[in-house]
C-alpha cells in the first residue's frame, strides 16, 4: 500500500495535511540559478550530490541548468535516478559485494556510470562485473584529503591503484575522488579555507606522481556546499559535487558563506501542526524524529525568533518561547540537516509564492529515492 500525498496542486497551504516535507520553489529556483551562474565560464564541470534530493525530477532541472549529471552513494540511488531518466551518474563511494557489483554493471550497460575505489582488492571483482555485462566503468580514485573516511593513505598508493585500474578490462582510470566533507561544516572560513588549502596540496601531490606514472587525470571531483567557492579557486578541482545548496539547513545557516559570498536560501521545510498547547509558553508539534533528523541539531522555526524547538521524540517536537501559536496553526520548520530529512518522507510539496500572502502548491512529486540504501 503506497502513502498517498499529503496535498494535491492547485490547494492552499492550509490544505496541505502535515507533517509534510516543503519546497519553496522560488527560493529552490533562485538557488540552481544562483550555483549554475557561478560556475558559468569557469570550466569547471557541475556534478550535484542527489543524496540530499533523492528526486530525479529534481536531477532534471540541475541538468538543464548546465549540470553534467549527479552523484549518488549507493547504487540504489543511482538506479532511481537513471530509470528517472538520468544519464550520467557518480557514484561518489566504494562498492563491495558481488549482488551491488553486478546491479552496478548491469546499469552501466545502459548509462554512463561512474565509482570509486581505494582498495587494489576491488578492482579484480569490478572488473569482472564489467565484462559480465559487457559494460565500461569509469573509475575514480579516491583519496584521503583530511576527511580521515574512505581514501587511497598516500600519492603512492593512488598511483599503484590508478596503474590496476588502467590494466583492468572493462575499467577506465577517470581521475580522482578529492572530497573533504568534514570541512564543509568548519564554522570559521579562515579554518575551512586552511582545510581546504591543505586537501588542496595532497590532491596535487597525487596528480603529480600520477602525471610521473605517465597516468593523465580527467577527472579532479570533490567539493560541496561549505566549501566549493575554495575548490573552485584553488584552479585544481575540474568538477564539483555539492548538494544542500538546492535547499539549505539549519546547520549550513550557522556555517555561512565565505567572506564576501552571497548566501543560499532556505528553501525546504517541514510543516507541522500546533496539536497539543498543555500550559502557556508551550506547544506540542505533529513532526518529531520521524519527520525531520537532529543529527546536527533540532530544526529552527522559520519567522519566529522567540520560539525554539526545545525537544523531540517519535512524533512530538516541543516549542516553548513567547508567543506561542494556538491549538491548529501551523509551523514551518527548518531542518538541522536536509539529507536525511528528505529521507523520512515519500512526498515534496512544492509551493509557490510562500513568501507571500497566498501561497499555492505547484507540484506533488515523489522523493523517488527514499530508502534507497543498498
């Protein structure tokens, strides 16, 4: 039995039952404009991070915008997103298993699609996949740039495995994986800079010793929302992998932009309804840790500065401040982290003219990659 959606377009705001995941798609809109013209002219590729959409609907409007494809994690993710129509994945992580291998290369048959590895032990059962299917991967090399995860540990070790992959049938060495996720969150920009500036060093040590291996690099993908101004600076990155500037979050709200940048949008939010007002100065919310994730903090509510989201649990979340809404209003909230926000709900509502006095929803459409962790 599917979920039905929690409103249909054409129907008021008030109408939207909730909790219900929102996009505010003049603001969603002006933050694809605002990445697409920023990169425009550079020569620097666009590869968003659909992790945080899950939506090929979402995917095609980056593409027309000038984005070169996505990125996925998993190849669930990606096999949603070329059934949706997109055909160029990333597939920006390691593989391991021989079912995720042959799906991998049974997709790679009839898209373009791409994966890491760090490991020389991966490259033998990839290969196999591939000539199973009779299908050609391309395969980046990720390395560790300071994120302390997954990652080749030095120039040498990426330059053995870019030689593996070169001589593997059915693989082509693309290039590296340079990503530092933990610095797109560093609060200070001078820190995050000095991050970056430091993946920045490790990243050219390895494309020399590759170059010295006589081993080209197509392919230099990293960066996200936190950082990608820097990457795109350090004239070294060719292709940029960030995802929540789409929507926003709390969390990025409290990182900001570089100094001198323009800052995204809130554009995605989690309404709730007032279902509970117990004593004054306290209201009880229909959207708890089912509806939105706390993992980087609980959500804040949008246009309500002396109300807080004090706690949550399963489906409760408890405001407390002055002014509290009355029993049946509604709230919108701005999720700590949109990732997996997205992931707890089936449904986008997308709304139009939210800043305004009469907003409408435009579209209903499916967060098509919901659960998609395998």
């Amino acid at each position: 039995m599917s979920i039905p959606p929690p409103a249909t377009p054409g129907s008021p705001l008030d109408a939207v039952d909730t909790p219900a995941l929102l996009i505010d798609l003049d603001a969603f809109e002006r933050n694809l404009a605002r990445m697409a013209g920023q990169l425009a002219g550079t020569g620097i590729r666009l590869r968003p991070h659909a992790k945080t959409h899950k939506s090929p609907v979402i995917a095609a409007r980056q593409i027309a915008l000038g984005a070169v494809g996505v990125c996925c994690q998993k190849v669930s993710e990606a096999e949603i997103m070329v059934d949706g129509g997109v055909p160029d994945v990333l597939i920006t992580n390691e593989v391991v298993g021989e079912a995720k291998l042959a799906r991998l290369a049974a997709l790679a048959a009839r898209a373009r699609i791409g994966v890491c590895v760090d490991d020389p032990k991966a490259v033998a059962p990839l290969s196999a996949a591939a000539r199973r299917f009779g299908a050609d991967i391309d395969v980046l090399v990720e390395i560790d740039v300071g994120q302390g995860r997954c990652g080749a540990a030095s120039p040498e070790a990426a330059v053995f495995l870019a030689q593996e992959l070169a001589a593997a049938e059915g693989l082509t060495f693309a290039g590296l994986q340079a990503y530092h996720g933990a610095a797109q969150h560093i609060r200070d920009p001078r820190d995050r800079a000095q991050a970056i500036a430091a993946s920045a060093d490790v990243t050219r040590k390895t494309v020399a010793a590759l170059d010295a291996a006589g081993l080209g690099c197509a392919t230099i993908g990293g960066a996200g929302t936190g950082s990608f101004e820097m990457e795109a600076a350090a004239g070294l990155w060719n292709e940029l992998q960030p995802g929540s500037y789409i929507f926003m979050d709390a969390d990025y709200a409290r990182v900001g932009p570089p100094a001198g940048g323009e800052p995204f949008e809130h554009a995605l939010f989690v309404l709730a309804t007032v279902m509970s007002r117990p004593v004054e100065g306290r209201a009880v919310l229909d959207a708890g840790l089912k509806a939105h994730s706390t993992d980087s903090g609980l959500p804040v509510i949008r246009g309500h500065q002396r109300l807080v989201v004090t706690g949550a649990s399963d489906e409760h979340a408890v405001m407390e401040g002055t002014g509290v809404p009355a029993l049946g209003e509604r709230v919108l909230l701005i999720p700590g982290h949109c990732d997996p926000t997205v992931n707890l709900h089936d449904w986008y509502v997308g709304l139009r003219g939210l800043a305004g006095p009469e907003p409408l929803v435009e579209c209903v459409f499916p967060v098509a990659a919901r659960g998609a962790l395998f």
